[in-house]
C-alpha cells in the first residue's frame, strides 16, 4: 500500500487532536496522511486544524463542514475524499485514543490479505476499558452479541467497531452512494453491506480505552436510536448480494 489516509471525524475534540496527530505521524508507516472532517466544533477544533495543516503540509487536511451533520455523512465525505486523492488504504477511527494508533501498523499489513480488518474488542484478546460500568459493558455487548447479529445474521464479532481499516477498492464495492446511515450505526450498515457482499474480513483483538479529554458523544438515546435504525437496515439491504464462496469473517 503506497498511501495510506486516516479520515477521522471531529466534534469538540481540541483537547485531543495534537496529541492524536503526533502520535499518528511517528507511526512507520510511509505514506500516512490524515484528514479532519470537522463539523463546526464551537470548542475550535476546525482552527486548530487548520494550523496542523499549515505544520504538516501535504500530509494533514481538514474537511470543515457547517454544522452538526452527523458521523454516517462525515465518513462517507472523508472515504469519498481519500478515494479521489489516490489512498490504496484508509483507516477510520476517533480522536480521543479510544482506538490506539499502536494497532494501525499491523492493520495495515494484513490488509494485502484482506478488504477490511476491524479492531474488534470481542475477538480473543480483545478487551473493554475497565473503568466502564456494568451496565455500559452488558449495552455493548448485547448490541453485537445479540440485537446486531439476531436481526442482521453478521458474523463479525464487534459489527459496531469503530476502528476499521479498509482496502479503497473495497469501499468501491461497497459504494458508499448506499450507505445511508447518519450516526453511529453507519458502523453496523458497513459492516452488514461487507459481509453481505462477500468481502474478505479480518478481526483483530485490541483494547478499548475511555477518551482521555471531553465527553462521550454515545448516551443512552442515542444507543437506543442505532438500535432502532438496525431494522431500516435490513429492510434497505435485502436484496443486496449474497456472500460469495471463499470469502467472509475470520
């Protein structure tokens, strides 16, 4: 893979988008570029943005958009954008460290492999950050484990992961124009659509870390909104291609 772009969606996250940039460029991995999709933070993210830009040249973009419009449509922006602008692999995380950039190395080199490799914290190894209530960890898993895959049929372990990479081509596949999510569950419809479609998947065991600064954006109505939209999913996506032989999960 010759050029490698991390779209990563922000809202308020000021506190954490130096430390998360530094860490993401002294990664090894050559070719890394990355790119902000800020929807108007009032915390003045999308300026602070802007300056990395200006401190990394040609490596660091922003995407400011106005207003509020939500994950689903943020992502499907920044794939678009890092398809056009000649990415062979891009990678989709949060800026707040939940999603180590430790793991996007090994990432990247089984994605030659596969379409997509997920860090999933339900594989073997994977793990929850300790300090998450009961009732948080008994959601999270309930939502993959049970909801997701009784109304969806996925395979996938943590079919809610936010920390994906993907081959470019494998997003062509998928065709982003389908995606029709604007939220969190944008996760499941992706993840439904690659397996419905036959894409070669690969889970790895990460840690999932709480955010280091500022609020979670996930409550409780909004746990319960994604939850509801899975049946849109389905209904939406019935007749979409069923998995070919030799491909899937693993």
């Amino acid at each position: 893979m010759n050029k490698t772009i991390i779209v990563i969606p922000t809202y308020n996250e000021a506190e954490n988008l130096p430390g998360i940039t530094t860490a993401l460029f002294a990664l090894p991995v050559p070719g890394l570029e990355i790119l902000i999709v800020d929807d108007a933070s009032p915390d003045g993210t999308g300026a602070l943005a802007d300056q990395l830009a200006g401190q990394y040249t040609g490596r660091f973009h922003v995407l400011h958009r106005t207003g509020k419009q939500g994950l689903g449509t943020a992502y499907r922006q920044g794939f678009t954008w890092a398809i056009q602008h000649g990415a062979q692999a891009i990678i989709q995380m949060d800026a707040d460290f939940s999603h180590s950039p430790d793991y996007i190395p090994q990432m990247l080199a089984l994605l030659p492999e596969y379409d997509v490799v997920v860090g999933s914290r339900y594989v073997r190894g994977g793990k929850l950050d300790e300090r998450w209530s009961w009732w948080r960890r008994f959601l999270s898993w309930w939502a993959n484990s049970v909801w997701v895959h009784l109304l969806l049929g996925t395979r996938t372990r943590d079919a809610t992961a936010g920390f994906k990479c993907w081959q470019a081509s494998a997003l062509g596949k998928i065709g982003l124009q389908r995606i029709n999510s604007n939220g969190y569950i944008i996760q499941v419809e992706m993840c439904y659509l690659a397996e419905k479609l036959g894409l070669r998947i690969k889970e790895i065991p990460i840690t999932f870390i709480d955010r280091r600064y500022g609020r979670s954006k996930m409550d409780t109505r909004v746990q319960i909104e994604a939850a509801l939209r899975v049946f849109e999913i389905r209904r939406r996506h019935a007749s979409s291609a069923a998995s070919q032989p030799g491909t899937g999960v693993s």
